[in-house]
C-alpha cells in the first residue's frame, strides 16, 4: 500500500472549489506525519479524512486551520493561504477541536459571549437552546458532561456561520441521540452551503454523513471517493443468503462465481464476485427443485470492511 489507491471522478465541476491540499507535507523531527497528500473538496461538500490513530489525521486539519505550518505543498482555503492571512482565514472557517481550548472555569454562556464578541457578532443563544445547553448556561465547562462538552465545541465553531466547518472527531463520546442530532445539524449546514471536512474514525458516521472520503495510513492516502464507490471497488465479495421452504440449496450447490459456501442460522450463506449471477441461478435453482423462496438477503462490504481491507498491514 501506499500510492492512492482509486481517485474517483465524481467531484461536480461545476461546484466551486472549498479547499485545496496539494502535496502537503508535515514532520514533527524524523517523524513524518503528512507525506505529500493532495485533496480537493468542493462547496457545500461533507468530506471526511478516515484512518487508523496516527495517521496523520489531526496534523492535516491543523495545517488547514493554520495552526501548524507545512513543511511543504499548497493549502488553499477558499483563496486564502491559512499559514499567511489567520485573521482572514479566521472569518472563513469555524472549528471543533478534539480537546476545546476553554478554559474549564468558563461558563457556557461566557464562552458563547466571548467567542461571538471575538468574530464580532451577536451571541447565538438559539444555538444553544437548539443543543440542549441553554439550561446549562451558568455551568461552568469543567461541569459539563463530555457529551455537552462536544456539543458546545460545536455550537461555538458555527456560531459566526462559517463557509468551512472543520471538525476533528465530532461524535467521540456523545450519546446516540446527540450523535443524530450533530448528523442532522452537519448536514443542514451543508445543503446551506456550508463545507464540511471532518476526521473520524466511526465508519458508520462516515458512511452515512460524508459524501466522499480519504483514508489516509502513515500519512499517505491510499484512496478517495464516495463511501458508495470505495465499497463498490472493494475486491471484498458480496454476501448473499437464502432461506427456502426445503432448505434445498444447503446441499449440492453448484452457482456460478460463488467462492464460498456455508450454512448459518437456517440460511444457506453465499459469498459472490457476481451477484447478479448468482441471484439469478438461485432462483432458477429454487424453483427447478420446486423449493419456495422465503428470504434473500444481498449485503455489500461496509466502509468499516473496506477501511480493513485497505488499512491492514500486510
Ligand atoms: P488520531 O486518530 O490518533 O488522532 P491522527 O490520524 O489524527 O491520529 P496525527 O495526530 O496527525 O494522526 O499524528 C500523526 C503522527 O504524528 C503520529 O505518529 C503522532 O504521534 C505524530 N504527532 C502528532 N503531533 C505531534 C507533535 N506535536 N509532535 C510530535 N509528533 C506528533
């Protein structure tokens, strides 16, 4: 591993550029975190940055945010250079950090008062009515539950409306139903025309929030795409189960591209290179031995199996 794997050409053309990462490279002495990656994310797009701890997730982000300066390569921020001009890329982009820089005797509403006076803006006390944070106004930071915590990073990166919302890990430790409900609240933003690039690890989260992914190891990026493509070019087979009324296929099965066979739990489980092969043989199959169809299951790769598969050291 270690060229880019597969760059789809998905991107719409017509839609602006957002961000631009061009060969960005990023040491911390001999260490090489970031080793010459290149992106590209358009306006109003949710792109997610996926890969195993030390992949040189968060060092990206921080290149872009400006907090950290490139050893090498191009960052492109909506035209503004983030090493160069912070207090112009500081209006652009809105920022939830994986640790807030609060201090931990601020209280929310302070921390709202403060960060809205610093981008020159009213406080947005509907935001944090919208996030459950009003009645914790008073509290200070270091009383808030790890899930309130995140939900008030959240609420203060979008709170001057942002054109880029960079988020690092933005479920780590909320509960489902703020988990929904930052999924929802990311995705309003996005139809607003607000961009979106955001580093997790949870496969789920990236496979049902982002509409293209990089997954980056050892500080390359070994492939980039939707999370519909990357897991429709995974070599991974496609699992196909059915249950009959006679159980007839459990025991000559003979089915074109099928590579393995087994039995689980009352259905026959298949695992194919050609699904529509092999569905079709089964019917044809099912009913040549009379044997009435009960269920047929055809499940593809997730994006956790195909990360795997890209991700394993060999
Ligand atoms: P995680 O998912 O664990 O947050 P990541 O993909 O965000 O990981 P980075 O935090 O960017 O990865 O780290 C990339 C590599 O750089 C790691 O090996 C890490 O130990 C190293 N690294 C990160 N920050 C520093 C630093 N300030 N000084 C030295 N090495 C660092």
């Amino acid at each position: 591993m270690g060229e880019t794997e597969r760059i789809t050409t998905d991107l719409d053309d017509h839609i602006p550029v957002a961000l631009e990462v061009s060969n960005l490279r990023k040491t911390y002495a001999d260490l090489v975190a970031v080793d010459g990656i290149s992106f590209t994310v358009r306006r109003g797009e949710i792109f997610g940055l996926l890969g195993p701890n030390g992949a040189g997730k968060t060092t990206t982000l921080e290149c872009l945010e400006g907090l950290r300066r490139a050893d090498a390569g191009r960052l492109d921020v909506l035209g503004v250079d983030p090493t160069n001009d912070p207090s112009r890329l500081n209006k652009l982009i809105g920022v939830q950090l994986q640790a807030s820089g609060l201090p931990s005797t601020m209280s929310c509403a302070d921390a709202m008062r403060f960060f809205c006076s610093y981008h020159g803006v009213e406080p947005r006390w509907d935001l944090l009515e919208a996030f459950g944070l009003l009645e914790h106004e008073a509290n200070r930071y270091d009383e808030l539950s790890t899930g309130l915590q995140r939900r008030l990073a959240l609420t203060l990166a979008i709170a001057h409306e942002p054109q880029v919302l960079i988020l690092d890990e933005p479920t780590a430790g909320l509960d489902v139903a703020s988990r929904t409900e930052l999924h929802r609240v990311v995705r309003e933003l996005s139809d607003q025309g607000t961009t979106v690039l955001l580093a997790t690890h949870d496969m789920a989260e990236a496979e049902r929030m982002t509409d293209r992914v990089a997954i980056m190891l050892r500080g390359q990026i070994v492939a980039t795409g939707s999370p519909r493509d990357l897991t429709a070019t995974a070599d991974g087979l496609t699992k196909v189960s059915v249950r009959s009324e006679r159980n007839t296929l459990f025991d000559d099965l003979d089915l074109p591209a099928v590579v393995q066979h087994s039995a689980s739990d009352g259905y026959a489980v298949v695992f194919t290179a050609d699904i529509a092969a092999t569905v079709t043989s089964i019917i044809d199959a099912l009913d040549a031995a009379g044997d009435p169809l009960i269920d047929l299951r055809v499940e593809r790769p997730s994006l956790e199996e195909r990360f795997l598969e890209l991700t394993s050291v060999p």
